[in-house]
C-alpha cells in the first residue's frame, strides 16, 4: 500500500500551520503601508491649510512633529470679520466636519523631519525657508513662494 496515513497528513498540517502564523506576519509588514498613508495625510493637510489661509485671508501655522500636526489661526481681531494681525496662533482650522484639522502618526511612520509652515493669505509662505518634512522614504516640500506642496 501506498499514501499518507490520516495521522501523517494532519501532523503537517499542523506544522504548516504553525509555521505559517510564525513567519507569515514578516513577510507582510504594514510600515510601507503607514508612511505612505501618514505621508499623504499630510500632503493633504498642508494643501488644506493653504486653502484656508486663501479663503479667509488670514494665515494659517502648520506645525508637524514626530508627535502629528496641527493647523491653527490668530483670534479674530476684535472689530468685524478679520484677523489680527499678531499674536499667538491658537484658534484651532477646522475641517469640513468640524473635526479640528490635527492628527497623529502610525506608530511605525518614522517622521524624522519636521517644522512649522505659515501659509499667508496669498497662499505663500510667509516664514521661508520653508521646512522640508520627511516621512520614512518620502519627502514633502512647499515651495516657499506659491505655496504648493510636493511630494517626493
């Protein structure tokens, strides 16, 4: 007689299994997945940001660190609509659904490089040299006179 017995075959299986649970993970990491999305986030974000600071006159500081990012306005000035003209960026950018527009990294995107970029209401930056951001292998980088954010 020829063949596997039943004991045989379920034996590898097993092994196959375990083998398969232990070294299946590495082969399918998540971190290029991460940076890639935390990195477009950003993209995203600064594009935004800039956006607002055009739409409402008035500028917009975006700070990014290993920690997230943020974007935040002046308080309104006290007479009408406009914004003041110096002082402390502190009234949080608001995204469409209210939400503050701020987020934090995955835990594996690796941000080695950071800063702060203040959109003016042109949409320039208006405290060049602008920052260049790095997210593991992708670089983004605002062009200190348009204010268009590019990704490398």
């Amino acid at each position: 007689m020829r063949g596997f017995t039943l004991i045989e075959l379920i034996a590898c299986l097993v092994i196959l299994g375990i083998l398969a649970a232990l070294a299946g993970p590495r082969f399918v990491g998540t971190q290029p997945f991460d940076q890639r999305g935390y990195a477009d986030e950003l993209l995203a974000g600064l594009r935004y940001a800039e956006a607002v600071a055009v739409a409402s006159g008035c500028n917009v500081s975006f700070h990014v660190d290993a920690a997230g990012y943020s974007a935040n306005q002046r308080a309104a000035a006290a007479a009408g609509n406009t914004c003041a003209a110096a002082g402390a960026y502190s009234n949080p950018v608001m995204r469409g659904d209210g939400a503050p527009l701020a987020g934090t990294p995955p835990s594996d995107a690796n941000v080695a490089a950071g800063g702060t970029v203040i959109f003016g209401a042109s949409g320039q930056v208006t405290n060049p040299p602008a920052p260049t951001l790095v997210i593991g292998p992708f670089t983004l980088t605002v062009d200190p006179v348009s204010g268009f954010v590019t990704e490398q």
